[in-house]
C-alpha cells in the first residue's frame, strides 16, 4: 500500500491515507513517535465514503479560508 503523510506541525500527530490498485483505501491518525501506519486510528474506506470525506473537507477549507477562485 501506497501511503502518503499529511503533516501542518511535526509535534502533532499526523493524517495519513494509503491505497493501493485493487479497491483499498484507508485514512488515520498516527499516534506519535510511531511509524505511520503502525500504529493508531485507521479506517477503511469505500468510493462512496472517499468522495463524501472529499466533499467535506472541501467544504471545511472553503469555510475556514475562503473559496479558490
């Protein structure tokens, strides 16, 4: 699996989504001081919940910064 960190502050824990080609989705929080995907909070995720987390934080970035014009 593919995993890519999403990291504002490296003393906070850290968002991570891994994937892979055959239908495997996943997002978590890291605990810290662990490898990512070692440890922590993860869930699984289906297309249908990956494009409703998409529309949410599209709409929380809107919200908290402004649109993209």
């Amino acid at each position: 699996m593919q995993i890519k960190t999403i990291v504002s502050d490296p003393n906070l824990r850290r968002l991570g989504v891994a994937w892979d080609r055959i239908g495997n989705v996943q997002v978590g929080v890291d605990v810290e001081g662990a490898e990512v995907g070692e440890s922590g909070l993860w869930a699984d995720l289906d297309r249908k919940g990956c494009n409703d987390l998409i529309r949410v934080v599209r709409r929380a970035r809107d919200s908290a910064f402004g649109r993209d014009e």
